[in-house]
C-alpha cells in the first residue's frame, strides 16, 4: 500500500493524464482496455478528490498503484506526454 498524504495533488496529476489521454485518443485510436483503464482511473481520481475535500490521507493498494503506472507508460508510448528537452 502507498499512503497519498495530499490525495488531491494525485487526483490533480491523474485528472492531467486523463486530458492527454483525451488528446491522445483523438488522434490516434486507443484499444478498449486503455479505455477502460482510463474509466477506472476517473473514478480514482474522483475518490482521491472526495478525500482532499474532506482532508483525508488516502491508502492506495499496488494494484491501483500498478494500473497508474501501466496507463502512463502506455500514454507516453501513444504520444500523450510532453515531449521532454
């Protein structure tokens, strides 16, 4: 478990990840499970939110944390990344 002291500076970062995958998804088409993916971590995103409304630290299991990471890395394969200088 990874404990979020400030969930919503994460729900901020996922919700920013999910307008480049938007982006992304425009241009290029996204498999199914992406999109799924991405529904899930809305939600996410929204839980993390509801906790910093109510100044709570969030407990966030490896499974959710591992997802997180799959959809980034996948993102930033797609192109849904800044480039970087």
């Amino acid at each position: 478990m990874l404990e979020i002291a400030n969930p919503g500076l994460m729900a901020m970062a996922l919700e920013v990840d999910l307008v480049r995958f938007r982006q992304a998804r425009r241009l290029v088409r996204m498999p199914v499970a992406l999109e799924e993916l991405a529904e899930t971590l809305s939600r996410v995103a929204a839980m993390l939110r509801e906790a910093a409304d109510r100044e709570q630290s969030v407990d966030l299991g490896d499974e959710v944390v591992r997802l997180i990471e799959q959809f980034r890395g996948v993102l930033r394969a797609v192109g849904g990344e800044p480039a970087q200088a």
